[in-house]
C-alpha cells in the first residue's frame, strides 16, 4: 500500500523525508484513485474498518476530497463511530454548500446528531435536507418527526403524511413553540417560508408564529421587526391578526422600557378591542378582547407614570375604573385600579384624594375576599 503523507496543495513542497523522492501531482492523483479503489471494496464486502482505514490514507493526501469524506462518513456510520462520521459531514455541508450532493451529506449529519442525541442540531441539518431534497422529502420529514417527537415531551406531535409538506412542518413548528423550543421553532417556521408553492394561509400562520418564538425567547428586535412584517402582509389579507401583533408589540416595548412606541401600539389595541367587542357573539373571543383591552389599558397607565406624565397616567387610570363594571368578576381588578389611582393621586400630591382611592382598595378587597370564603 502506497503512504503519501500531504495534500494537493502541498505538491510543490519537499517530500515527506528529506531522503525520498519528490511526488508528482499526477503521482499523488494515481496514489489517491488506488486508496479510494481499494476503500469501495472494502466497503463493499461490508469491511467498513478496512474502508474508513483506505479512505483516510487517501485523504492524507487529498484532505478535502469530498467524494472520500463522504464515503468515510458512511463508513464510520455504519460503525457507529458518529463522532467521526459528523466531522466529515460538517465539512462536506460547511465548504460544498452548493453542490448537488449537500442535501444528501445534510441527511447524513442530522443522523449522526441524533444519534449522538444533539437534538437541536439534528432539526437544522434534517430541515436543510427537506428543502433541498425532493426525492425523499417524506423519509426526512418522518426522522424530523421522530426526532422533535422525542424532544418534546409535554406534547404529543401526531402529524399527517398524506397531508402537504408545508402542512406537516407546521404541526411540527407548533409543537416545538409550545414545548419551549423557540429557537427550533423559528427554523421550522422559516422553512415553511421558503418552500415553494406554499399555501398562503399557511404563510401568514408560519410568520405570525416565527415572530411569537422571536418573542418567547427574547429576541425583542428580531420579534418586532417580525410582527411588523406580520402587519404588512396581515392587513391586507387577515385582519384578524392585527390585534394579536399590536398587543404582543406593545408588550414588547414595554419589557424593553421602550415606553413611546408601547403607548402607541397599546392604544391601537384598545382602539381595535372596543371596535370588535361588541360585534362578537362568541363568548370565549369577547372575553378574550375583554382581557387584552383591560392589560393595555393597565399598561397605558403604567407607561405615562414611567415617562413621567403622572396627569396623563392618573386620567388613564380613572377612565379605566370607570370602565370596569361592578359586578364579583371585576372587583379584583377594580380593587387593583384603586390601590393604582391612591399611589398616583399621593405622587401627585393629592393626598386626601389618595386617602380616599385607600379606602376604596380595602372596601372593594373585603368583598372580594368575602366573596371567595362565601
């Protein structure tokens, strides 16, 4: 067996010892098509620790021939040496990422991650080989269920293969968003983004919801910019999300003390909430919009009391209480939006007027503990 122990690109240098021959390149090309002769036999007759050994002495010469990475890959994951079958695909991925074979190398390094139980990174590499690979698409797909199957275990993923791709990553995306893998998610959602023809339905759902694990795992500009993509395309074709967006802008702003911009979205919420409340015979929607109009309502006052506009944030806050209804339901909310009013009436200076938003909170409090023991 011929040993050449450089590369390609070292044709030039001085030989391995200083007492042998300098090699041609064309010497190194024929030592390197022996290596990978002898090496697909090996592997051939099922001799993978003959072959991994003929691939890499081939690649001691030619260390980035990809056709040998490749193949040693294979080899060492039929052996189960996973570790070395990854770094081979990892190169053929990271510096061929535009060849023909990337969806095949992409297949071959999301198995070594999951069975080196990388989940996560086993996701990436099995969505890049969905997107390039239309042959087996539904194989892959099946692993990536399998694999966020076993990761998500709050929630069981049943998905339907006779249904389209863009359908099946969809069920996938979600149930890794509600299992609280965000960051997984937004891969998914962006897969389903770029796959062509996708419905548009299932386009705006991917966008909305990319945005949502932007938000959950705190990526506040990633997940602003995002639901304001989200309203270009959702108001022109889905009004129905254009609350959602503002409500979960506004709540970023706010997090993030950003508290202009979080008036501004909060009071688009309100305005979005007192125009549709009334119109919605589904109960569960109505106190859904009852929810969010009483949060942005509450972070309104908030936001003025931050930005220093205590009269603004003390007229807020007594809208607000007049707004709230009297019956058992409201009377937390309404005992909170007094002990509020108290504390901005004393900032303001107003103390007798605060003494009597007190007293309020601890009247209304009675009841509602009476209520509760009652």
């Amino acid at each position: 067996m011929i040993q050449v122990r450089h590369t390609l690109s070292a044709a030039s240098l001085p030989s391995i010892t200083e007492f042998s021959e300098p090699i041609s390149e064309a010497d190194e090309i024929e030592s390197v098509l022996h290596l990978q002769k002898l090496g697909d036999e090996a592997f051939h007759r099922k001799n993978f620790h003959q072959a991994v050994t003929f691939y890499s002495d081939a690649l001691e010469i030619d260390e980035e021939h990809a056709q040998l990475l490749s193949r040693r890959a294979i080899a060492n994951s039929h052996l189960r040496n996973y570790k070395q079958a990854q770094r081979d695909a990892e190169i053929l991925v990271k510096f061929n990422p535009h060849v023909s074979k990337v969806e095949h190398w992409s297949s071959i390094l999301a198995m070594c991650y999951e069975k080196l139980d990388k989940p996560k990174q086993a996701i990436s590499s099995y969505l890049k080989a969905i997107q390039l690979d239309n042959k087996h698409r539904d194989r892959q797909t099946d692993r990536l269920a399998q694999v966020v199957s076993r990761l998500c275990k709050k929630t069981n993923l049943v998905i339907n293969l006779d249904k389209a791709l863009s359908s099946q990553l969809m069920v996938i995306g979600e149930t890794l968003a509600k299992d609280g893998f965000p960051r997984s998610g937004v891969e998914v959602f962006q897969a389903v983004i770029s796959l062509r023809p996708v419905d548009r339905g299932e386009e705006l759902d991917a966008h909305f919801l990319m945005a949502c694990c932007f938000l959950d795992n705190k990526e506040y500009e990633k997940a602003l910019d995002s639901f304001r993509q989200c309203l270009h395309w959702h108001l022109v074709t889905s009004p129905g999300y254009t609350v959602r967006c503002y409500l979960r802008m506004a709540r970023i702003c706010f997090t993030i003390e950003e508290y202009e911009d979080g008036v501004v979205y909060a009071r688009k919420v309100i305005s979005l909430c007192e125009d549709d409340q009334d119109q919605r015979d589904d109960e569960k929607k109505k106190e859904k919009f009852i929810n969010m109009w009483q949060e942005m309502k509450e972070w309104l006052v908030l936001a003025y009391r931050a930005l220093g506009d205590m009269g603004t944030a003390l007229e807020q806050a007594e809208l607000y209480l007049s707004s709230i209804d009297s019956n058992s339901q409201d009377r937390e909310i309404a005992s909170k939006a007094h002990l509020l009013i108290g504390f901005l009436r004393e900032g303001n200076g107003q103390y007798l007027e605060a003494l009597d938003s007190y007293q309020e909170f601890l009247e209304v409090s009675k009841r509602v503990k009476t209520g509760q023991h009652g």
